[in-house]
C-alpha cells in the first residue's frame, strides 16, 4: 500500500531515499534480549535540541506568577490571608509559618512541573515551527547554536593536542602522542589508588591529594581515637585498649557497634580482670588509680565510658 501510494516499484526506493538515517532504536537491547532503554535513546536523538540556545531554561516571570492560579495554592493563600487579618503579629505565629511553608513547597512543585511540560512542549512543536519557515524560504540556521560553546584556555590546548592530526615520520607521530599524554596528565589532577574520601578545605578540587604512607595514616586514626574518647559523650573507642601499646594498632583503635557494647567490653576484659594488689593507672592521662571504683568513675567522668550494670 505505501508503494502504491507513493509510486514506487518496490520497498528499495523508499529504504534509500525516504527513510530515516537517524537510528532511534536501542539495538543493543534488542541484540541482547533485554529491555530498549528507551528514554536514553530518545535523549540521544534529541541531543540537538537539548543544546539549542532557544530551548527554555528557566521560566518568565509570567509563568512563575501563574502558579499562583492553582486552586490549592489560592486556597491556602486566602488562609493565610485571614490569619493575617485576625491574628495580631501573625508573621511570627506557628500556623502561618506553617501555611507559609506548605505554600513555597506547593509553588516549587507547580513550577518543576510546568517548566517540564514547556521543555517538552518546545521539543515537540520546534521541529515543526524550523520547517515550516524552511518551506517558507525564510532563512533558518541549519547548526543549533550551542549553550557551552566557549570553553576555557586550559580545555582547547588539550582538545586542540588531542585532535591534532597525525605525524607524517614515526618520530613526529611519537612527540604528537606524548604532547596530548602531557596535556591529559596536566588536566587529570587525581591520581588512582590512594585517594583520602575525605575532602579536606583550603585545597583546590584540581590538585592532587599528597600521597601519604601508612605510618601517617595510623598516626591520623590514632589521634583521632584519642579525641574520640576526650571529646565523645559516649565514645566507642576502649581508653584501656587504646593506652595499650602492647596491642596492634587495629585493635586499639577499633570501635564498637554501640556504647553499650563498650561498656560490656569494659566490664568483661577489665574490671573483671583487675587484681587489687597490682597498681592501676590510665596510660592516657598518666594518672595512677588507687583502686577499682576509682577506675570505674575515672572511666565515666573523663572519657565518658559507664560500666556495665552487673558488677564485676
């Protein structure tokens, strides 16, 4: 049927001259036997528009005012409109506050949504609008102008050696290689492999981290389990095991779940284990501890660790 309509002798003309270079279906999901990422495919057809400087950004001040329209958002508005009227110093009463926020929240919903719906919209009914003053002869561009078309100094040197074009000899092809590998180290702040999750301040998100070796990193987590059982209301670090430099670093500083299992810990490998005739002390605060009561209130009052309820 579409031959006959269209005149053609066979499905070939309409394959080579009529259809679509553009693919818009996901043949990967397809090949493999799983669901079309449609919605991804269809932000890469349209990647055109989404980069035209036409398309909307944000909404006009009209727009942004016509939320207010809303039979939800008018309704509140005249509650708290009559709050206002019959409660003296209203601003500051708990109900208009509340009304107040609901109202901000209801606003910035109405205009995600709106501005959606106008990004949309303008996807759709560009494309038609272009041809049309196409077939007009009026005169359009044929490139969409780009939003991010001007980059910065350090972005083009890097594009401008990486795109350049090959060497003529063997020898101009390995100093063009090693000039764009420069170019990609000098842009690539951050090396693989230990790297701290912790952003420190005071440094720029482009440097490298320093690389440290592993004594500093015990040294960090040591002071860090010293603050810990000093500052914490209820530490979970074991000040005894944490004094104790007999042990191995992961097991000083080594937390536990809760308070709670801290304060069973204490009981169970310390207090149940004291012998009254050998001198106590908290290697910590250097202070000696003249018997086990002693140790129990030095426990809860400096370093905020309670003893457990059964006695030991």
């Amino acid at each position: 049927m579409q031959n006959l309509m269209m005149g053609h002798a066979s499905t070939a003309t309409f394959l080579k001259h009529y259809l679509s270079r553009h693919i818009i279906i996901d043949t990967q999901g397809v090949v493999r036997g799983i669901q079309p990422q449609t919605a991804l495919m269809r932000a890469a057809c349209t990647m055109s528009r989404s980069i035209d400087r036409r398309r909307p950004r944000r909404l006009t001040q009209e727009q942004s005012a016509s939320v207010d329209d809303d039979a939800s958002i008018r309704s509140l508005l005249e509650r708290r409109e009559e709050l206002k009227r019959t409660v003296p110093n209203a601003t500051k009463h708990p109900k208009y506050k509340a009304l107040a926020s609901k109202i901000n929240q209801k606003r910035q919903r109405q205009r995600r949504a709106l501005l959606q719906d106008t990004k949309e919209r303008w996807e759709f009914e560009q494309p038609v609008r272009d041809v049309e003053q196409q077939l007009a002869g009026l005169e359009t561009k044929d490139d969409a102008e780009l939003v991010h078309n001007v980059m910065l100094p350090a972005q083009a040197e890097l594009a401008e050696l990486v795109l350049s074009n090959p060497g003529t000899t063997i020898e101009g092809e390995m100093e063009r290689r090693n000039t764009a590998i420069r170019a990609v180290t000098l842009c690539c702040g951050v090396e693989e492999g230990g790297m701290n999750p912790i952003r420190r301040g005071g440094r720029s998100r482009n440097a490298a981290p320093p690389v440290k070796s592993q004594l500093e990193y015990e040294e960090e987590a040591l002071e860090a389990a010293k603050v810990s059982v000093y500052k914490d209301k209820r530490p979970k670090i074991c000040f005894l095991c944490l004094g104790n430099e007999r042990l191995p670093l992961a097991q000083r500083i080594r937390p536990f779940g809760t308070s709670g299992d801290l304060s069973k810990h204490f009981g169970r490998k310390h207090l149940k284990h004291i012998n009254i005739t050998e001198g106590l002390s908290c290697s910590l605060c250097q202070v000696p501890l003249s018997s086990k009561i002693h140790m129990q209130r030095h426990a809860q009052d400096v370093h905020g660790t309670k003893s457990p309820r059964h006695s030991y």
